[in-house]
C-alpha cells in the first residue's frame, strides 16, 4: 500500500511537473514579450520606471483585467461577450442612481455595489440563457445586448453624466496599499478566485471540456446548458464590478462610459494565449495579456507618440501576438 | 526530370534506374525508407514495389508505420532517408498537389469533406469544371458529379444534397468518388471499409476491381483480413515502421499474417469466444421502442439480461446506433416503452440515463467519446466528476488515482496520465473512453462499434475486458458492423432492418451467412 502510494504521489507530481512545464512554456512567451516592454521602455522614456508611474500603470489595467478575467470564460468555451462595455455603462448608470439616493452613506453605497453587480449579473445570466437554450452564436446575441444594454443606459439616466459621489466612496478610487492601488488587488483577488475556479473545481474542468467537444461533455451526462450560462453569468457579474470601480475612480458614472471596452478585454484574452476557438488558455494568460496592453499604452504616451500612433501599434501587438501564439500551441503540442 | 536533389537519391537512382526500367513492371519502389520525427523513428526501413493493375494490401497494427508511409508517397511528409522510384524515375513529391499530379491518389481515414457544401461541390472540388466566362458551370459540375457517384453505385443520393445531412458510410463513399474522378495511376485506400456494411463493402470491392481492370494500382490499407484475402494480388506487413515481409496473397494465410503483424505476441484472444455466464435478471427491456427517424409503428423489442451481451447486427440506416442513442436519452423517443430492471422510465437526457446506471461507448471517438486536448486522467474521470472531488472542488490526486487504477485494470499504454488523450494510439484511445465509463461501475454498457479503428492487438485486449465484465455481471448491448466481432462476443445477435428487429439469433445458430440472410430481407408488411 505504502510503495503504491508513493508512486502514485510520483506520478501524480512527475504529472504536474510535466504539466506546469508546459504551461510555463505557454505563458513563458507572453511573460518574455512584457519583460521585453518594461526593458524598452525604461530605457527609452525617464518616468517609466518610476513608483508613480507603476502605480498609475496598475490603475489603468485595473478596469481591462477584470472584465478579461470575465471575458477568460465566456471565450474558453469558444464564446464571446461584445457586451461588456455596454454593461459597464449600465451597471454604472444604476449604481449611480443608487448612490445619489438618500438613505445614508454606508447604506448607499452598499445598494450602489449591489445594484451594479445584479444588474450585470442578470444581463450575463440572459446573454448565456439565450444563446445556449436556442443554441445561437453568442457573437449576435451579445451584439444585441450591446445595444440593450447601451440603450437602456441612456435612458435611465437621461443620456446626463451622474455626478458628485460621497467622499467615502471616492477615496476608495484612489486608495493605495504600498504604492499598490486598491482597486487593483481587487482585481488581482478576482483572477486569482477566476484561477481557482478554473484550474481546482468539476466548474472549471468542464468548461474547459466544453470547450473542446461540447458532445463528449454532454454524453458524459453533465448539463451543457447550465455551464454556458454560468460562463456568461460570470462575465456579467465582472462588468458589475468593473463598473463600480470605474465610478470610485472617475468620480462620475456616465452612460457612453466604456465604449469599446470589450474590444480591449477580449485583446488582453487573446493575447494571454486562450483561444478564440475555445477549450485551452488560462487566467495567468489574461493577466499578462492585460498588462502588455496595458504598459505598452502608457509606455507608448510616455515615449510622446500620437493616440493614432499608439492605436496603429497596439492593433499590430494583437495580430503579432496571435501569429506568435499560434507557433507557441505548435511547438507545446509536439 | 529535375536533377536529383540529395545523395541518397541520387545513388538509388543510378543503382536502379536502368534495370528497373528494362525487367521490372513494378510502377512505384520504395527503398528503405526512414522518417524520424523529432526523435521518434516513425519509419526504420520500409521497402515495397507496387506492380501496375495489381491491389495491394498493406497491413500492420497502428502504428506500425503504415499512416506515415502513406503520407510520404503522397507529399504530405518528405522522408528522412531512402528513396522512392516512380516509372523508374525518382519521385519526390514537393506536396499532396504534386502527388496528385503524378497520379497518386488517397481516400484518407478522415473525412476531408465540407460538410456545408453539396456533394457535387465536393466532388468536383479540386477543379471546379467553369463556362466559357470563367463563371462555376454548375451544370457541369452536377453531371460530373452524377457520373462519379453512379460509377459507384451511388444512385441514391442526390447530388445537391449537403454532405452533412449524409451518414458517415455515404461520405466515405462519396470521398471514393471523387478521388476516382481524377485520373488516377495509384489510388491508395486508407482502411475504407472502417465503417461500412458488407454491402457497401462488396460494392466497394466491386469498384475496386472494375478501376484495377484500368490498369489502376490500388494501395489498400486495412485491418479487415478476410477483405485483404478476398479481394488482394499481394501483402505488405510493416510492424513498427518496418517492412516485415511482401506476400503473394495465395502463399500466405490470416493466422500467418496475424502473427507476422503482432510479432512474438499471439493474438490468442481472439480466437477465445465468450463463455457463458449464468444470464442474470433483465437489466434492460424495449417494448415497441421506437426514435424520432423509425419508420414503423412497431419498433424495437427485446430483454437484455445482467451477464449477457447482446449483438445488434444490421446495415448502414438499419437504426443501430440510433437505437442507442435512443436508450440513452441523447434523441427523443417517438413511441413505445423502456423498462429499467422492470420499472418504466424515460430519459430525458444523457445525464438521467447515467444516473439509472447505463454508459456508452460511442462510435465517434475524436468528438463524442473524449476530449482529445485534455489529460487522459482527466478524460478518465469527466463522466464520474463526483468521485474525484469534494464540494465541487477536484481532487488531482483522487483523479489520479482513479486514472491509474483504470489504466493498469484495462492494460493502457500511455506516455503518462498527464499526457493528452490525442496522444494515444487508437486502441489505448478506446481503451480511455471504456475506463471513462468504468469509472462509474456501470450496470449496462452500450458499445457502438467498440473497435472501430482498432489494431489487432488492443482489439483482443478490449475483447477481454468485455467478456470479465460480462463476467461481473454487466449487461452489455454491442453494435457491430463487424460480423466476426460479434460471433466472438455475444450470447445473442438482434438483426435490425428498416429501425426493426428482423430476427434474433441464438448463439448455436451464429453465423455470417445467418444474419447476412436477415439484414438484406426486408419485411413483408403489406406494402
């Protein structure tokens, strides 16, 4: 029993040593190509590599990275949210009211959080509800809720900016913890829960499964219908959350807030390595996805160059990071 | 002729040019032919000489180099080392274009079909036949197509009907058309009949011999003996990745190819037949049980006892795998009533038929059966996900564990449970799906065709694991196109016809010609 037991010990650790090489392998890539960033620019720009501008570094990836960690679900089983943005504007705009009311701080603030988080939570619950019961693509069905969702915004709030937020509410925009600012570790504790979830639970190998044979997930006699839905409800949710931090941050919560936002969050999943296809990336992937795209735009504002410059570059980043991984799953799989 | 491009071709050439020319009527040599992949010798010395208008079988377990070798004579690999003569002439082909050029044909075991694009589309794919103003000639291209499916007996199917509304036997044919529509000199067959009847399989045949007849070479790669036998000029046997022995076909037998093909080890098991068990109580019982696609009112009936396994027998379309996915709630029922250990039930999904104790080996491996991307442990324990975790939380090592205790209960053979399941040869794939089920101590097993694709040896190895459980006690319901398979398997073979039970057979009354006589009869209902 004993000498089973330790090589079934072995097996299982020569498994994850194998496993986690590969995987480093994987993430090693994108892992080089920020390194290779942060070396260019400290050299080519004096503030790059100043406690400041770390810090504000960190403030910016803050609101991409949560919705990636999001997006990380929807796309590892071969989905895709284009709503994000939308919902962000509409989390923002219903926490907003929730906040102006007149209840007391603590308890306004608490509805804010809560209402940005249900209505996200809601909007992803019916994102995943409609595309997985008709089995439509999610590509149309969140096109749709983009504009739901975009609409809806202005209407609630009259297409008017809500301002002025108790004070409370915006120090926690702007806290840091050692230079480190809250509403990034926030952040952080959200991709490390998204790890978990992924990588630990029967949830997250089936989404993984799903991924990369819907059928084979189905005959094992598990319920498609509902991992879908909790994928999309999942990427909800960090829209509510992404909204909220927003509003800490920006003091405001408008309506045309986070135009385009997905576009950014499904580039930091792409170039994390996940694929558009579905069934393989990860968490740590979208993490450096979203710092590459993240201090590649303020090195690129720090070097001087044009907002038309800098969108030119971060697009070829993509499409290089994309050809670059598809050589990276080549070599990994052989 | 382009001027030789390496060394060892050059030499092979000079060696042979000259007398190959003048004696021998072989139309392509192989000469010790290497292929290293990495540091995987995938070829160590194949040599083979292909005469023109012959057929030639080439057998070998997988893996034996057959796939590898293929692939090299049609462009898609340049071998390491060694060389191939065409007329006499080097060839080496710069892809499967140039291939193709040079007359060397392939109906691969995977589909390359567009499933979304007709079957004439299909056919007439590699050149689209187009009218005087550069414009697609469909009309053209219809007759084209017509006349390629008609030479193959095809008349049933419509040329305009998308490919992936036709069954998995249709496609294969229909990729047999269009590799015949070009002209071919060599026309290499890799294991067409996987997933054909024995009438397809005889029209196949019938094909064959017809383009042979043309003075065709045809290269037929096959784990079906008795076809190698029936229908073939020579063998080749390859056993890993190199060549064994070419036979003429009337000096050899199946035992001896058999043993040359497996090397030491004795397919002993395959000659084993199950022996009977005490037949326990009835696991499972149809009564007029009927899918969505059955035609008749009367559907499928019978009793499937613990201890037994029960042989479904029939052709393509007879309704076998259907019926499967019927029991085991994957496609609605239409009509009639399924009795679990004598209670009724109904499932509405996979999952209820699991919970009730039922598993299911589907034919479709790669898409149905695992996950290719995925650990094997994983891919082991995905439809038993509550044993390995706690709360939703997955245990690795209990994974693991469960993987490892499988794997060495069904002899797999893998590189590391961590290792992809895309990394397994076909036989430890199925292997992989069966321990799948296993995990779950199923009560029934439905099997559709469990050894699909199977190389001799792991095809003896799974044998055994169904006849111990059988001994254990599970119910087992088999569907086989392979007739020999389920002779050696079953207690009892059920032949469907049309989505009904045509005649049941007992095992003293096991026969080819038996159930043969029952699948091609067609009921007399009054029509």
């Amino acid at each position: 029993m004993n000498v089973e037991a330790t090589g079934l010990a072995q097996t299982a650790f020569t498994g994850r040593k194998k496993l986690s090489f590969k995987s480093v392998l994987r993430e090693a890539g994108i892992g080089l190509a920020l390194v290779a960033l942060v070396i260019i620019f400290s050299v080519t720009t004096e503030h790059f590599l100043t406690a400041n501008n770390i810090t504000n570094i960190l403030t910016q990836v803050t609101i991409n990275l949560v919705l990636a960690v999001g997006m990380t679900f929807v796309i590892l089983i071969g989905g895709i949210d284009l709503s994000v943005g939308s919902l962000l504007a509409l989390c923002a705009v219903v926490a907003g009211k929730a906040i102006s009311l007149d209840v007391g701080v603590p308890m306004a603030i608490s509805l804010a959080v809560l209402a940005a988080v249900l209505a996200g939570t809601v909007c992803g619950l019916l994102n995943g509800a409609i595309s997985a019961f008709w089995a439509l693509p999610s590509f149309i069905i969140t096109l749709g809720m983009l504009n739901v969702a975009r609409g809806a915004a202005l209407h609630i709030s009259d297409a008017r900016t809500i301002y002025s937020f108790p004070s409370e509410f915006n120090a926690f925009g702007s806290m840091t913890l050692y230079g480190i600012p809250v509403v990034f570790l926030v952040a952080l504790m959200l991709a490390l829960l998204a790890w978990f979830v992924l990588t630990r639970t029967v949830f997250g190998r089936l989404l993984y499964g799903l991924g990369n044979s819907e059928e084979a997930v189905r005959l094992a006699g598990h319920s498609v219908f509902w991992c879908k839905v909790a994928a999309f409800t999942i990427c909800g949710f960090t829209a509510g959350i992404a909204a909220i931090i927003y509003m800490a941050r920006l003091n405001i919560s408008s309506p045309i807030a986070g135009v385009g936002f997905e576009l950014n969050a499904i580039a930091a999943v792409i170039i994390g390595g996940t694929s558009l296809s579905g069934g393989r990336g990860s968490v740590l992937g979208t993490l450096l996805g979203a710092f590459i795209i993240g201090v590649l735009a303020n090195g690129l504002i720090l070097l001087g160059l044009s907002d038309f410059m800098r969108q030119m570059i971060t697009g070829v980043v993509i499409i290089v990071a994309v050809i670059l991984d598809h050589y990276r799953a080549k070599y990994t799989r052989n | 002729m382009d001027i030789v491009q390496t060394r060892e071709a050059s030499q092979g050439q000079t060696d042979n040019q000259e007398t190959l020319q003048d004696i021998s009527p072989d139309i392509l040599t192989v000469r010790d032919l290497h292929k290293n992949f990495g540091g995987v010798k995938a070829l160590k010395g194949v040599s083979l000489s292909l005469r023109a208008g012959e057929v030639h079988a080439l057998v070998g377990e997988n893996g034996a180099g057959k796939s590898t070798l293929i692939k090299i004579l049609t462009g898609v690999f340049q071998p390491s080392a060694g060389d191939i003569l065409l007329d006499g002439q080097v060839y080496k082909p710069a892809g499967p274009r140039d291939a193709k050029f040079r007359g060397i044909q392939v109906v691969h075991q995977e589909f390359n079909l567009l499933p979304h694009l007709s079957v004439a589309e299909n056919i007439s794919f590699e050149q689209m036949p187009r009218t005087r103003l550069g414009l697609l000639d469909k009309k053209e291209m219809d007759r084209r197509a017509r006349v390629a499916l008609d030479a193959i007996g095809l008349q049933d199917v419509d040329v305009n009907a998308r490919v992936y509304s036709l069954g998995i036997a249709h496609r294969q044919l229909i990729e047999i058309a269009r590799a015949l529509q070009s002209d071919s000199r060599i026309l290499i067959l890799d294991e067409p009949t996987a997933t054909l009847t024995d009438r397809e399989t005889d029209r196949l045949f019938n094909i064959v011999a017809a383009i042979r007849a043309q003075g065709v070479t045809v290269v037929f790669v096959s784990h079906h003996l008795n076809e190698v036998f029936a229908n073939c000029d020579r063998v080749t046997v390859l056993r890993s990745g190199e060549t064994i022995v070419t036979e003429e076909i009337s000096e050899t037998s199946p035992d001896q190819l058999v043993a040359l093909m497996v090397g030491r080890r004795l397919a002993k098991e395959m000659a084993l037949e199950k022996t009977t068990t005490e037949l326990g109580s009835v696991a499972l019982s149809l009564q007029n049980f009927r899918v969505a696609k059955s035609p008749y009112e009367e559907g499928v009936s019978f009793d499937l006892r613990y201890g037994e396994i029960l042989g479904i027998a029939g052709l393509v379309g007879a309704g076998r795998t259907e019926l499967l996915r019927g029991i085991f709630g994957i496609d609605p029922v239409a009509s009639g009533q399924m009795m679990r250990e004598g209670t009724p039930v109904s499932f509405a999904s996979p999952r209820e038929a699991i919970k009730s104790g039922i598993g299911f080996v589907t034919e479709d491996r790669k898409d149905e059966g695992l996950i290719l991307d995925m650990a094997i442990a994983a891919n082991v324990a995905l439809a038993a996900l509550e044993k390995v975790s706690q709360k939703g939380l997955l245990n690795r090592l209990a994974e693991l564990s469960l993987a490892d205790r499988l794997g060495s209960m069904l002899k797999l053979k893998s590189g590391g449970l961590s290792d992809r399941a895309a990394s397994l040869s076909g036989g430890n794939q199925q292997k992989v799906v069966i321990a799948k089920w296993l995990a779950r101590d199923p009560s029934v097993l439905l099997l559709d065709e469990p050894t699909r694709g199977v190389d001799v040896g792991a095809k003896a190895e799974i044998y055994a694991i169904m006849r111990s459980l059988a001994q254990k006690g599970v119910a087992m319901l088999v569907v086989s196109s392979e007739l020999p398979e389920l002779i050696t398997l079953c207690d009892r073979i059920l032949v469907l016809s049309d989505h009904r039970v045509q005649g049941e057979i007992p095992r003293e009354a096991f026969s080819e010609e038996a159930i043969l006589r029952l699948a091609y009869q067609r009921k007399d209902q009054g029509i």
